[in-house]
C-alpha cells in the first residue's frame, strides 16, 4: 500500500519525479475540482518553493474557486468566509 500524502505535497513530488523520469523542463497541470483546488494552492503557495518553477500551465475543470452554494448557510459561522458574506443569495 502507498503511503498517503496530503495533496500538496503530491503535486510537488509528481511534477519532480516527471520532470526527472523525462528529462524536460516545466509541465501542464490540469486538475478537477478538489483537484484543480489543491494543484492551484500547491503551485501559488509560499510552500510551493519548487514546483511552481515546474509547472509551466494550471488548467482547472469543475473546481469551486469561489466556494459552493451549500457552503452559504455556515459562512456567518466563519470568519474566512468573506467573499460568500458579500456575494448576493439566489
């Protein structure tokens, strides 16, 4: 059994271990939903050192950048959740 990674860290060890097994330089990315949230976070984070020199395109399908609808009813609840507070309810 593989041992687990948070995602973070598996983006910047898949995107080493291709750009080392092929010998070129930065590759495409494409992530869905959880994924395209954890490669974008993994590719603009300050712990991103790394693989954001390897990753040459982000290309995101289906992920929720600005959150979700379901999400609405806790967001007086948190403090982080500054952008659902202003966006206008349908």
């Amino acid at each position: 059994m593989a041992p687990r990674c948070d995602g973070r860290s598996c983006v910047k060890e898949g995107t080493r271990e291709v750009c080392t097994r092929t010998g070129h330089g930065p590759v495409d990315v494409i992530g869905h939903s959880l994924g395209g949230l954890i490669a974008r976070r993994a590719t603009t984070s300050s712990a991103s050192v790394g693989t954001d020199a390897r990753v040459h395109t982000l290309v995101t399908l289906g992920t929720p950048h600005g959150g979700t609808l379901l999400s609405r009813p806790c967001c007086p609840h948190i403090r982080s959740c500054v952008r659902c507070a202003r966006t206008p309810r349908r």
